[in-house]
C-alpha cells in the first residue's frame, strides 16, 4: 500500500476531499455534454435544412447546365470554363463553443456582375443563369462545410467528456470509495483495540 493509502486520519480526510472533487468534476461533465449536445443538435439541423436546400438548387442548376450544353455545345462552355479564376476568397478562422476550437470560414464574396469572368456574346440565358445559381450553391457549400465540420467535431469532443465522465463514474471513484472505506474501517478497529487496551490497563492499575 502506498503511503497515500495509509490508514491515517490524514489520508482518510484527503481521499474523501479527492472523492468530492470528482464527484464535482463528474456533474460539471455531465453539464457540458449537455450543453455540447444541445450545440451539435442546433447546427446539426441548421446542416440538415442547409444541405436539402443545396440538393434542390443542385437540381436547378443542373437543368439549365444541361440546356445550356444543348444550345451552346460542349467545347464552347469548356473554353469558358478555362477562363474561371481559382477560388482564392476564403479564409479560415477560428472560434470556440464550450472549449471546442471549431474553424469559421469567411468567404469573401463578390458581386454577382463580378463573378461572370466572360463576355455575353457566345452564352444563353441557361448558361448565365446556371453560372451565377452555380456561385450562389458555391458560398452555401462553404456555409455547408463549416456546419459540417462544427458537428464533426462537437461530436469528438462530447466522446471525450463522456469518456472522462464514465472514468470518474465507473473506475476512479468507486477506487477511492473503497479505499476509503478500507481506511475508515482499519481506523475504526484501532480505536477498538486501543480502547480495548486502554480498558485493560485501567483494569490491571484498577
């Protein structure tokens, strides 16, 4: 038995202040996974409501791409879509729910007028639609992937709690309550035996 195990008063006093405080931690865990539950919910369905959105413009966009293609040709939009700048307007930041470092991703979005990187004199009505619902779907997949990502990993962090929690619940505390108890009843039978001895004495000088 280690020293901190030994049946003393003192140890008796520091295990049981040990005990309270995880018994402590335990319920302040259980509050944040809660707390953190509730979070992931909230963006869960925020992601949810967001994707079918995507899906139906997806759908749209696709229908006037098509017709597009049909009235336009292949190699023609090909040629265009060469010309499309590389996405260089996001950045990604930082910021924390319940201590969970989350990356909040800003898009620097540009007009609509801005964004058509090619003249009209080639192009339908289709294709320009389809190009600017095309921008439009590109800034709610980076909503979409921030949400995404959000619940990924308030879900990592809420296993985590839960792990710790379980630990406190199942294994540390029970430990100690038992070494408690082993220390509480060695230090009861001494005071018995040294009452008993102290009778005895009183007995004999008696």
């Amino acid at each position: 038995m280690s020293n901190q195990y030994l049946p003393t008063k003192s140890n008796l006093l520091k295990i049981q202040e040990s005990i309270r405080l995880s018994k402590q931690g335990r319920e302040l865990l259980e509050r944040k996974r809660l707390i953190l539950m509730k979070e992931k919910e909230k963006y869960r369905q925020q992601a949810k409501d967001l994707r079918n959105t995507v899906d139906q413009m997806l759908m749209e966009a696709m229908d006037l791409f098509q017709q597009a293609n049909i009235d336009m040709g292949f190699n023609l939009i090909h040629d265009i879509a060469e010309e499309i700048p590389k996405e260089n307007s996001i950045d990604i930041k930082y910021k924390t729910v319940m201590g969970v470092e989350i990356p909040s991703i800003v898009y620097h979005k540009t007009e609509s007028k801005d964004q058509l990187n090619y003249g009209f004199h080639h192009t339908t009505i289709s294709f320009d639609k389809s190009v600017v619902q095309f921008y439009e779907i590109k800034e709610k997949l980076i909503q979409l992937a921030e949400l995404e990502n959000t619940v990924s990993r308030l879900e990592t962090s809420i296993m985590k709690v839960q792990t710790r929690s379980n630990a406190l619940e199942n294994i540390i505390i029970p430990r100690d309550e038992n070494v408690a108890k082993k220390i509480k009843e060695t230090l009861e039978e001494k005071e018995r035996e040294d009452f008993s001895r102290l009778k005895l004495i009183k007995k004999k000088i008696g």
